[in-house]
C-alpha cells in the first residue's frame, strides 16, 4: 500500500558568478512500499531542477528538505498537532492560490 507524503525542499543554485537563485516548494508525493526517502530526495530533486530549468552543471545547495507522513494520525505525538487540555487545534491562516499556496508543484507518484 502505498503512502501519501508531504515535503518542502528548498535550493539555491548559481546562475552567474556571484548570483545565485532560490527556490522553495512544497506538496505531496506519494511513495510505493519499499520507497527511500533518498529515492524521494532525488525524485523531487531531479523534478524541480527541471521545472526551474537548473542546468546539470550548476553547482546547487539543498537548504532544507522535509518529508513527513501528510496522515496526521501517525503523528498525534507531535506537540505541533496537540492541544492543551479542552482545547481544540486550530489550522494557521488560509493560503492564497492554490490549495497548497503558491509555487507549489503537483503531487508526483512514483
């Protein structure tokens, strides 16, 4: 059975000497039984060096990379989705454009 994840992967590539580039995605991806996140890592990589037309050759720099299970159900441990006793969790603001903000890219299966 395949799982449904949620990452945000930011990079930074040269495009000039002296100027560089940064770009910042998020969305979901989903991932087959036996997966890697270092397979995942490279897919979503490879994918956004050809969405941003980032040539092979240029030297580029992941800033942050996250991946974490979108069902939140495996994560009620995680201080991030609790709340204080008789309280409820509330979402942060709404997200302008696309359901997933902007500069999203679409979901990928793999």
């Amino acid at each position: 059975m395949s799982r449904e994840f949620h990452y945000v992967l930011t990079l930074t590539w040269s495009v000039a000497p002296n100027s560089s580039r940064t770009f910042t995605a998020d969305g979901m991806v989903t991932a087959d039984p036996g997966a890697t996140r270092h397979g995942l890592y490279h897919f979503l990589l490879g994918h956004l060096r050809k969405v941003k037309v980032i040539p092979d050759d240029a030297a580029i720099t992941t800033n942050c990379f996250v991946l974490e299970p979108n069902d939140l159900d495996s994560l009620t441990s995680s201080p991030a989705v609790t709340a204080p006793a008789g309280e409820a969790a509330h979402p942060g603001p709404p997200r302008s454009g696309d359901e997933r903000g902007p500069g999203c890219v679409p979901s990928f299966p793999c």
